[in-house]
C-alpha cells in the first residue's frame, strides 16, 4: 500500500491553511522530545472530554457481546495473533486480559474489568472518539512536528485493569507501524492517574536516537518478529508518572513499557498512533492491511 497525494477533488482534503491549523508546541518542548524521545503536556484534555470518552466506553462495553472478543498479549504476540485481531484494523474490536479467565475457561468477573483494550478504528468509526481524535489540539499538536499529511493509523482504549492488568513488554511502535521513512508517533492519553503503583509508562529516555531494533512481520503464515528481542537494563527505564488529562507523545523508535497492574485501581488510557503520509510508503510487512485507505487528518 502506497500512500501518495491525491488530486484536488478528493473531498474530504481539508488544506492546514484553509483550517487555521497552527502548531501550538514551544521550541523548548520540541527540542525535548527531540533530545528525550518523549514529551509530556499536562492537561491536554478538559475534564468534560475525559468524562465523555470514558461515558462512551462504557456504552460500548455495556453493548458488545463477549463471545466475539479474544485474548490481547504482547509476552507471544504470534500465538494469540487471529483473524479478530487483523479485522480490528478497521473495526472497533474488543480484547480480554490474558488472567481475565479462569480454568472453566470463564471470566473470573465481569466483562467490563476483564478487558484489556478495545481497538483499533475508534477514531474513525465512533463519534465521540472521533471528535477528540481529529480536534483542533491534536491537529495543532501534529502541526508542531512537522506532520504534512497526517493519518491515524490506529486508535486503542486501554483498560489496565486491577489486579489483572497485563503487562507490555519493551517495544518501539516502529517496529508494527513501519513507513519508509519511518514517521509513526504515539499520543497517550491518561483518562485516570497513571502512577508506579497502577501500571504507568516507562522509557529509556534517548533510545529512540539508536534507531529501530526490529521488526513485527506479517507473512504468509502470520506474524513474527524479524529477530530476537534484546536485552534491556532495568535500571535504564523511567517512570512516566502523569495525572488524568495529560499527553505523552512517543517517538516511533522510543523503548518503552509498562508492568502488570497489582493495585485496586485501573489506569485508562486512549492512545493514537499517527503516521505522514507525504511522500512515505506504508510497509507491506506491518500487520495492518487496510481494504479501504484512511482519509490525512489535513493537508500541509
């Protein structure tokens, strides 16, 4: 899939210019992610839109029928990876923890604590999810990096459930949203508190500057990485403590993670994952195989 512009009568081509779009990022903070590989906005989020996507949610939750979800891992990727899983690239699809069932093979609780994450086009499909996925401060803030022609490629609500909330392990969101250049940047947004206790991010600052480590594959036979994931220090990470309604932006090649939640408190997060599509080619390997191209977000 090759992402090339389109002609003038394309009609949802919204021109930057035309919107009033102007970057909203100080030198300084661009200069720290540079320098970082992440970068964190305090209260980018009002209230009210915290409120309204977590309302949301839980209609979706209250709605969806637990039979179709399946199990989201990032420990063995490959195994749990399903047709569920590669439709999700243009659906809004539902995945339960791993320790979300018990050995009778059902939920130890109820459904709405036994998801790991819904995903992966609720920017596109959802209205709610749409209006601040596509609203004049994320546009503002894609502006500020230099995006040209940017496209949400993904869009996750995750849950970080209490007592069960799995973990990610280390990873660099190039390594499955790959263009050639790479482009891909993660906007994490914290619907509730995110702290040591309940399962916030953590990072090697700088690691984003030794390039991408590998690759997520999908072949003919599935997905796999293209080779062995290194070993990291422990002592290399920080933690990305952040109160409910900041952003942290992430570089496409930043190693970062995050550990099980132990705590009684879940820690909900809407993150995005955007990539330019000005004069960049869309991987053929990535496990996203859209059917139907996603429309840029604007038009530099």
């Amino acid at each position: 899939m090759l992402y090339i512009n389109r002609d003038s009568t394309t009609k949802r081509r919204l021109r930057a210019d035309a919107m009033g779009i102007t970057g909203n990022l100080s030198s300084e903070q661009l200069q720290s992610l540079d320098s970082q590989g992440y970068l964190v906005i305090e209260s980018f989020a009002t209230a009210e839109e915290i409120e309204a996507l977590r309302k949301r949610m839980g209609q979706l939750l209250d709605d969806f029928d637990g039979s179709t979800a399946s199990i989201f891992s990032t420990k063995d990727q490959q195994k749990t990876t399903d047709d569920h899983f590669y439709e999700s690239a243009e659906k809004v699809s539902f995945f339960f923890e791993e320790k979300a069932f018990g050995d009778d093979g059902c939920l130890k609780q109820s459904k709405q604590l036994s998801i790991n994450k819904v995903g992966h086009a609720l920017h596109e499909l959802d209205s709610v999810f749409k209006k601040f996925s596509c609203s004049e401060k994320v546009l503002s803030f894609l502006s500020s990096m230099g995006y040209k022609r940017p496209v949400i490629i993904q869009s996750m609500y995750i849950f970080k459930q209490p007592g069960i909330g799995g973990e990610v392990v280390p990873h660099q969101d190039n390594s499955f949203l790959y263009t050639e250049p790479p482009t891909c940047t993660g906007l994490w947004l914290a619907l509730e508190d995110a702290t040591i206790i309940n399962g916030c991010l953590w990072a090697i600052p700088g690691s984003h500057k030794n390039g991408l480590v590998r690759r997520f594959i999908r072949g003919e036979k599935g997905v796999t990485f293209d080779r062995p994931s290194p070993t990291y220090d422990q002592k290399d990470f920080v933690p990305i403590e952040v109160k409910a309604g900041a952003l942290v932006a992430i570089h496409g090649d930043l190693i970062h993670q995050s550990f099980e939640n132990q705590s009684s408190k879940s820690r909900h997060a809407y993150s995005l994952h955007v990539v330019d599509t000005e004069g960049c080619k869309w991987a053929q390997e990535n496990w996203i195989k859209r059917k139907v191209e996603p429309e840029p977000l604007y038009v530099s």
